[in-house]
C-alpha cells in the first residue's frame, strides 16, 4: 500500500512542478515587479570570424584644375660700375716685355758665340788628335829604324830605308814588308826570299842583287811600275 503512494507520489510530483511554474508566470504578469536579481558571469569571448574579401578598386578621380600663374618678380638691383683701365699699368708691362725680349736676344747670342767657341775648340782638339797620331806613326817608324838591322831575318817592316846605303848587304828571308826603299843602293844585296809586299823601291838601284824567291805583292818596282801589273815581279823591271 505504502509503495503504491509512493509510487503515485513520485509520478504526481513533475505535475506539481509544472503546475507551480504556471502558478508563478501568472502571478509574474498581475502582480509587481519583483527585484532585480544579480547579473549573471559575462561569458566567454566568442572566436575572430574570417577576414572579408577586399572590394574591387573604384575608377581614378578627373584630374584637377591647372593653378593660376604667380606673379613676376621684382627686378634685382644694378651692378656696379667696373674699373677704369689703368693705362700706365698696361705701358710699364709693355716696357718689361720689351726688356725681356731684348734680354732674350742677348742670351741668344751669347749662346751663337758659345757654339763657335765650342767648334773652335773641337777643331783645336781635332788638330792636336792628327798631330798625335802622325808623331805616334814617326815613333813607330823609329822603332822600326831602331829595330830594323841589316842582317838575315831582320824585321824591317814599314822602315824608312830611303837613300840607304846598302851595297853587298845580307838580308835574305827579311821582312820588308811596307818599308820605303826609293833611291837606296842595294848593288850586289842579298834579298833572296825577302818579303817586298808593298814596299817602295821606286829609283832603288838593284844591280846584281840576289831576288831569288822574293815575294812581289803590290810593289812599286824601280820603273815605278806595280808589280802586280807585271806578272807578280819586278824583276824586268829595275
């Protein structure tokens, strides 16, 4: 019996519940205002929605009216006046000019001067190197003096034998080679294989000599004559 209470009990209470709520919304609506109860927690932030899509770009704007032209500007003040040409300036610059070129002149010919004292100078030095080697070719032309005696086998090369008295002299095998014999007496001399070449036996008097095996090369026979023009000889022509 009990469970059967409880059990309607239990089935009659969301009536109850039910029948409240409507009890409560009616008397809401006749009756006052009740108070204002406390304001609920504020809840949470909702999330960023998506960023919208740009809008097409709109036509460019007319373009605008040229401004007005601004006014001229106000004319600058004039110059000064500029200087009067010193005339007396321009002369004394004009007389140093003169004085320069004068100056210039001058030089000029003290160098045309040096050049010819100079040509003077190289003509002295010139004159002293002629004289230098002439007095070194008579020195070498005493020493073959000196060096050159009459014997075989001397060496009488480029010797001054000019008017040489030379009668029966022995000088087979020696070298005469470029030596002046014009006018010497070689009567009965001994030249056999002398060496003649180039040798000057112009008006030389040959009579009887030994010129056995002489070497004749461009030598001036006793005629005058070269002895390569006459066969290689002067024997035929003393």
């Amino acid at each position: 019996m009990l469970r059967i209470q409880a059990k309607r009990m239990s089935q009659l209470k969301p009536m109850i519940i039910v029948l409240l709520m409507l009890t409560s919304a009616l008397a809401g609506c006749t009756g006052t205002d009740g108070v204002e109860g406390i304001p609920g927690p504020q809840g949470e932030t909702g999330e960023q929605g998506p960023q919208g899509i740009q809008g097409e770009t709109g036509p460019a704007g007319a373009d605008g009216q040229n401004g007005a032209d601004g006014m001229d500007g106000q004319d600058g003040a004039d110059g000064q006046d500029g200087m009067d040409v010193n005339e007396s300036r321009i002369a004394q610059l004009e007389a140093e000019l003169a004085s320069k070129d004068v100056t210039i002149a001058i030089l000029l010919g003290n160098i045309s001067d040096m050049e010819e004292e100079l040509e003077a100078v190289d003509n002295v030095i010139e004159m002293y190197y002629t004289m230098f080697v002439q007095i070194q070719n008579d020195m070498n032309d005493l020493e073959s003096d000196i060096n050159c005696l009459i014997r075989p086998y001397t060496y009488c090369a480029g010797a001054d034998l000019s008017n040489a008295d030379l009668i029966y002299a022995n000088l087979h095998d020696a070298n005469l080679r470029d030596a002046n014999l014009r006018d010497a007496n070689l009567w009965y001399a001994d030249l056999s294989n002398a060496d003649l070449t180039g040798a000057d036996l112009s008006n030389a008097y040959l009579e009887n000599s030994d010129l056995t095996g002489v070497t004749w090369n461009d030598t001036t026979c006793p005629d005058g004559t070269n002895s390569d023009d006459n066969g290689n000889t002067c024997v035929n022509n003393l």
